[in-house]
C-alpha cells in the first residue's frame, strides 16, 4: 500500500471547519484576555452618574452558557456586587426571571457603556420577556431598587473593559 496524501483542496475541507469552531470558541476569551491586559480589572465595572462613581464586583457572563444561567437561583446579592452579561453584536435583548430568587435592575448599555434602558426591580420567578426598547450590547444586572436609591439613569455610562 502506499501512502496517502491530501491536497491543498481536501486537506482545506477536513481542517476549515475544526478552525472555524476554534476561533468562535477561542475568540471571545482571546478578546477578554486582550481588554483585561489593556484596561484593567475584568471582575469591577463602575457607574458614572451625574453626581457619583459607584463600584459594582461583577461575575461577567460573556459565553452563550453563563448568559443562559445568569444569577438564577442565587439567595442573595451583595450591594456593590452584579453581573455583567456582554453580547457579541448589538441587538434587541430579552430576559426572563424563570428561576431567579431576588428583584433586579437591569441596566441595558450601548457597546460603548451608555446606559440605554433600565428596567427596575424585575420580578423574581416571572415568565413575562423584558425586552429592551432599543439595540444593546449588554446587560448590567444590581440588586432591585438600587438603581433609583443611587441615582443612575439611562445616559449615564458603565465603564468596563469590554465597553469602549
């Protein structure tokens, strides 16, 4: 027998789609590793207000498996502790609370961290979609009520590596 030798054309067909699912699995945590090196710490975002800078520790869920999961069935949620969701493309996002514990502000950003939309103190357990008005990137998610009682409105900006 002798040997057997793929061509540029075949060994492109066998090879292409084991590189394509690499890179899209490879790739966001390529892009996270890059922003973190540049910019700062990954796990803090920090709110700009008209009059403060609130930090928030954040669990970041940027894979399509930690954004399904989110905080549900969490207990409780420190005060300056959230979790921030990032999409790869700017669209119109939708949550449900199906089997989170405790009420949340949703704090919808533009990719370059502007605030535009909040939806305040979303109810624990509910099947009801909320759905953003307009296109966003991601998703900021702080204990209910906090919003308001820290006075962070749409327009203000959540600076974080992955929001430029």
């Amino acid at each position: 027998m002798g040997a057997k030798y793929l061509t540029n054309g075949a060994l492109l067909r066998y090879i292409g789609p084991i590189m394509i699912r690499l890179s899209l699995i490879l790739s966001p945590i390529l892009l996270l590793f890059v922003l973190t090196a540049t910019a700062g710490p990954i796990n803090e975002v920090t709110v700009v207000t008209a009059t403060a800078r609130h930090q928030f520790g954040i669990e970041l869920a940027a894979t399509p498996k930690a954004r399904s999961k989110g905080l549900m069935h969490r207990q409780t949620l420190a005060a300056d502790a959230g979790m921030l969701f990032i999409f790869p493309n700017a669209q119109r996002l939708s949550f449900w609370m199906k089997n989170t514990l405790i009420p949340l502000d949703m704090l919808f950003l533009a990719g370059n961290g502007r605030i535009v939309y909040i939806h305040p103190r979303a109810i624990p357990h509910s099947l009801i979609p909320i759905v953003t008005p307009v296109d966003a990137t991601a998703v900021l998610e702080i204990n209910g009520g906090l919003s308001r009682r820290l006075g962070i409105r749409v327009g203000d900006r959540v600076l974080h590596p992955s929001l430029r």
